[in-house]
C-alpha cells in the first residue's frame, strides 16, 4: 500500500455499494455522509452510464464529481456538465454488435447520453415494464446521429452458450478497444485508453488530489486497473479472485457491507460525537406559550448548535399547517432556514402514534406519522425516532405486543427506506394504567425487537433520562445494544416530576453513561432533548441558557 491521508474515496456500484437487490444500506448512507465531515471526498466510478446512476447518486452524499461508462466520462453530478469523456469509434464493433442482436443477446449501446437496445430481448423487456427507456434501434441510424459513443455491451441473459460463439471474435479486438469480460454471460467495450484507471487519473486531476491518497473500492475485472492503481485498492468478499488478486485488502464482508468495512478501515477518522439539540429546547413556556420553530432554530444557531434534531411530535402540536395541506412548503421553509443559518438536520422524533390501539383519530394520527416520515425524508436525516407501542387489552398489556410491533416496524422500515431515512425505536419508561411496565422499557426486550424485526435500517434511540428514572444498569444497557445503537437522547432527570432537564441537574450517573459510550465506541448523534430547563427561564436569558447548554453538550462529547 502506498497510502498517505484518504481524501478521496470511489466505489464500484453493482456487486459493490450496491447489495443484490440494488439498495445501499442506511449504514453505508450514515458513514458515507460523515466522510465529508472529515474533509474526505466521496464518489461512484462505474461502468453504468450516467442516467442509471442518478437514483443511487440522491441516496448518498457525493462530494466530487462522478466517473461512469467505465472511466469514458467524468461529470459535474450537480450540473451534469461533462468535464472529461473519451468517445470509442463504433466501426471496429458494428458487426460484432449486429451479430449479437441478431442471435438473441442483448447489445446495447450508449451514445448522446441515451442507452439503445439493438433488438428487443427479455432483458430490455423487464427493464421497459419497470419504468426504464430503451429505444430500440439499429448501428447504422446511431452512427448517422453523429452523437459520441461511449460504450458498449453484450449480455447473455442467460444464453451463455450464444455468447460463448461470439467470444473469440471479441478478443479480437483488445488491440483497438478496452474489453472487460465477464465469463460467459457478458463484456463492456470502451475505447483503447478507456479504463477505470484512466478515469480515477482524470478524477484527481479533476479534483486536485493525488492517486495515492485514494481509497478505490470494487469487485470485478472492470475495477482491476483502478484498484492497483489507488493508494490502497479493497475488494470486497463477493469480488471475483482475480479481482482480490489486485488488491491491497480483500473485505471480510461483501456488498455493501464489504464497502462500509474499508471505509472504517482506510478512511473514517475517529472523531468528537454530533452535538445535536432537538428543535423543541425552546418549545414551550410556563405560561403555557407556544414558541415557533424557525425561533427556536435561530435562537439554537445563535448559542453555537450547528446540528439539530426536528422535533415532528411538537410541530403537530403547534402548526395547523402541518395537518393541512401545505405541509411540504412548511417543511421546505425549515430546511431553507436551516441551510440559511448554518444548521443542519441530522436526526428527527415523529409524532407520537399509539399504533397498537385503535380509537377514533387513529386514521389521523397514522396520516401524521407518515407525514413525519416524509418530512424527515426531505430533510435528509438518517435516522427518525419513533415510540414502540404497548397492545392494551382490557387496559393491560397483552401478550401479542411483541408480534404487533414487529409486523408494524416491518412494514413501515420498507415504506421509510424508499424516502431514504431508517427509524429508531426508543426505550420507554414509567407505567401503565394497570402499573405494568411499557413495552420496550427492558433493554432485552429492545434486543429482541431488533433482532425479530431484522431490517438494516430499524435500529435504537437510546434515551439516557428513561434509563435513569428507571434506575437501569445503562453500561449493560448500552453493551447489549451496542450494535442497534445509532441515535440517542441526551437529558437528566430529578424524579419522574422534573424531567428533560439540564445533564448535571439531576440524578443520572454521567460517568457510568459518558463511560459506556466511549467504551461502546458511540460515533452517533449526541442530541440534547431538554425541552423542560427553558420554560421558566426569563425570555432575555434565554440565549445564555441555551449557550450554556450547548457548553455542556460540548464537554460532554469530548468527554465520550
């Protein structure tokens, strides 16, 4: 390895970021999303064209700009403006191509920022049914448009033995083309002097960094040159062994997984925790007076917060437009503020939905859940913290409360994922009507949530006061969940009538808590929820209050 510091880091997609069923997952989005707060640029060098990129692109943070078509073209993702692209000349392959549609392969070409198909196959017929546009065509009206080819494919699709017949033809022509094969199922054409290794080369000349301070991620005969060619190449466990051959690190996981291991390994620095404060610190007034958000936001920036947690639960209690049907716009003005004053939204708490009992606002309350949802997708968040909910019978517990909840986060963990954001379920605390402990309050029955729920993108809030009120051992709380943690909620507590307060104002044991979370190896959000040290403090020390709360915070985090 000829590693200095990592500053850029570049993944292959499929087979690599991407798992086998195309998702990246919400750990990958997180970690990928901290790079940049560590001056650590991140991109896609892929043989899609840019078009197939650009779902994958919105989901995670890309920091520099994207190499597609295996290294023809390096483009601005914000602009989509090309910066760099070698085009292939298409006479050396237009009867190979022919040949291929002609016997049923699938051939496609890649030409003027459009995919063409050469005949229609089962291939180009499951993508068209799935939304995908692929006019069909032929190589001659291609090359009368005069528009740059950048490459070209031929797949099998299953009819292994077609393309074996045209395999000898193809590798004739390594000496005017760049071939990757894939077996017998397939092969990528590009020009002579396209590779991805040529790609990366214009990438940091692009962005003004040296090979040797990349870290290049992939899995196949495509990413070969560009792995041997970075400061340190991984391939992850499901790569081919050719492809491991050339690498400076073999992945114990694969996918992305695989990808999430190097960038730990190679890139992720270590560094203080996010210091957060939910939006509702500065909500409510002894006297009853409800204070908006967008003050709340300024006032927060004000005292130095520069991560917030949006508070949904107390946004349906205040704003009319949230259950109205401007709610978009009004979310949309927090997101504009925020990026105004500095902030940036990194977690958020839904509304509170009792989803295991049913009354007659359960229709509503749903509504406004899915809304929080939806808001938290906008924002960009990772993670949305939601209450699990205890299945009341006769007004105690009953013992399909653990089903219930399963079946619910099941189906809402696939709704939140396609708006790109995972939830975090919270301990709870205090009794039922019937003096039974709520579900959840136990740290075991947490575990056994996650793991019967068993999504990548369900995890834990874990709430520090709850633990104290109920007098918990939070250092085996927290090693038992060690890896379901991923949000947290940071308040003290004087008895069950003086919550939410002030860490150091009251009875948690700080040093068992800061202790266990260093010893965890915590990397998450700290997020102060203290929206009870404010309402009785006099509005013009209100902003040496929360300064004083963000120091705190500041020493807290340095202390984990």
């Amino acid at each position: 390895m000829r590693h200095g510091n990592i500053k850029l880091v570049v993944t292959d997609l499929d087979d690599t970021l991407l798992s086998p069923e195309k998702e990246i997952s919400q750990e990958a989005v997180s970690l990928i999303e901290e790079l940049e707060t560590s001056g650590i640029r991140f991109t896609f060098i892929t043989g899609r064209p840019a078009y197939a990129v650009k779902r994958f692109a919105e989901k995670v943070k890309i920091t520099a700009p994207i190499v597609s078509c295996n290294g023809a073209v390096v483009y601005d993702w914000e602009t989509g403006r090309i910066l760099k692209d070698i085009p292939m000349r298409m006479e050396g392959v237009e009867t190979i191509l022919s040949r291929a549609a002609e016997i049923g392969l699938t051939a496609l070409v890649y030409a003027g920022g459009v995919e063409y198909a050469l005949s229609e196959t089962n291939w180009t017929r499951i993508r068209k049914e799935a939304g995908r546009e692929l006019p069909i065509t032929d190589v001659e009206s291609i090359r009368k448009s005069g528009d740059p080819v950048y490459k070209v494919n031929i797949m099998a699709d299953g009819n292994e033995e077609a393309f074996a017949s045209l395999k000898d033809q193809i590798c004739e022509l390594r000496d005017r083309y760049c071939i990757a094969l894939y077996g017998n199922s397939g092969c990528e054409i590009v020009d002579k002097h396209v590779n991805k290794r040529e790609g990366l080369a214009e990438l940091c000349e692009v962005c003004g960094i040296d090979m040797e301070n990349v870290l290049a991620v992939g899995d196949n005969a495509n990413d070969q040159e560009m792995l041997r060619a970075a400061g340190i190449g991984a391939v992850v466990a499901n790569g081919t062994e050719e492809t491991k051959a050339c690498a400076d690190y073999v992945c114990d996981a694969g996918y992305t997984a695989g990808v999430v291991e190097a960038i730990r390994k190679f890139a992720a620095k270590e560094s203080g925790l996010k210091l957060s404060t939910s939006t509702n610190i500065y909500f409510e007034r002894k006297d009853g007076d409800l204070i908006p958000v967008d003050e709340t936001m300024r006032q927060c920036a004000a005292a130095g917060f520069r991560y917030l947690d949006f508070g949904f639960a107390e946004l349906a209690l205040a704003s009319k437009r949230f259950s109205g049907q401007e709610w978009r716009e009004e979310i949309q003005e927090y997101i504009d503020l925020a990026e105004q004053l500095g902030l940036r939204f990194v977690q958020a708490h839904a509304t509170i939905f009792d989803y295991c009992n049913k009354d007659e606002e359960y229709g509503k309350k749903e509504e406004l859940f899915w809304r929080s949802i939806q808001g938290a997708g906008m924002m960009k968040v990772p993670w949305l913290v939601i209450h699990p909910s205890s299945y009341l019978v006769d007004g105690r517990i009953h013992p399909d409360t653990h089903q219930k909840n399963v079946a619910f986060l099941r189906r809402y963990a696939d709704i939140a994922a396609k708006e790109g954001i995972g939830l975090a379920v919270e301990n709870m605390w205090g009794r039922t009507k019937a003096g039974e402990k709520p579900y959840c309050l136990e740290p075991d029955e947490l575990l056994r949530l996650m793991e019967d729920v068993n999504r990548e993108n369900v995890k834990v809030c874990w709430d520090v006061e709850h633990g104290s009120i109920e007098k918990l051992d939070q250092r085996k709380a927290l090693h038992m969940l060690k890896d379901h943690i991923v949000a947290t909620h940071i308040s003290d507590e004087a008895g069950v009538e003086s919550i939410h307060i002030l860490p150091y104002l009251g009875n948690a044991d700080w040093d068992e808590i800061l202790g266990a979370l260093s010893e965890i190896n915590y990397r998450g959000v700290f997020n102060f929820e203290i929206q009870h040290y404010l309402p009785g403090v006099p509005k013009e020390l209100v902003p040496l209050a929360m300064r004083l709360a963000y120091e705190v915070g500041m020493q807290m985090a340095d202390r984990v």
